[in-house]
C-alpha cells in the first residue's frame, strides 16, 4: 500500500474521534464503559498472593471501584485526580470495579 493512501486528504481526519464518555452511574456488569471521574479514595491491600490497589473515582452521578492487581501506587493517580477510564465492567469483593482499566490522568 502506497504512503499517500493513508494520508488523510483535506477535511478529513485520520482517526476517527474519540467516543463519549458515561456518567459513571451507567456502568453494568459485564458491559465496558469510558468515563471520566475524579479519584475519591486510594487503598492498598496486602493479600498473601500480593498487594492491589483499589482506587474509587466518581462523578456527580456515582462512583466506580477500579483495581490494579500488583500495584502498589501508580504515579499521578492521587486524591483530586481527574482520569478517564475504559474497561469492563465486572464484580470485586461484591462491588462493581474495572481490573486493570485503560486510565488516562487528564487535566480540568
């Protein structure tokens, strides 16, 4: 394929726009969601198998559990954080939560 077939031409745009975000009181188990949420709590918990860290973020509609299995802490994820996560959605310790979500640290 020649380099000049996948050049955006004028007006258009190479990749398609991003999708919308959720209110994060729209996650469903077993569904994936994006959504953008501020972090609320930050906890660390030691099991025999290793640490996690559990981070809650939510909006004016909720708040969404989300587990990164192995970590201890992730650099920037701090209180007042704002992130935007995708993932799906499943149970954890009987409380909805994304293991392992794409996040992204966005600005206000």
């Amino acid at each position: 394929m020649a380099l000049s077939a996948i050049t955006p031409t004028a007006g258009s745009e190479l990749n398609d726009p991003a999708p919308a975000t959720a209110p994060i009181n729209q996650a469903r188990w077993r569904n994936r969601i994006r959504a953008t949420g501020t972090v609320r709590a930050l906890r660390v918990q030691e099991t025999q198998t290793g640490s996690s860290l559990g981070c809650e973020i939510g909006d004016e509609a909720g708040s969404l559990l989300l587990v990164f299995p192995g970590r201890r802490r992730i650099p920037g994820m701090e209180l007042g954080a704002r992130v935007l996560v995708e993932g799906m959605v499943g149970r954890w310790r009987r409380q909805l939560a994304i293991l392992n979500p794409y996040y992204e640290l966005v600005g206000e």
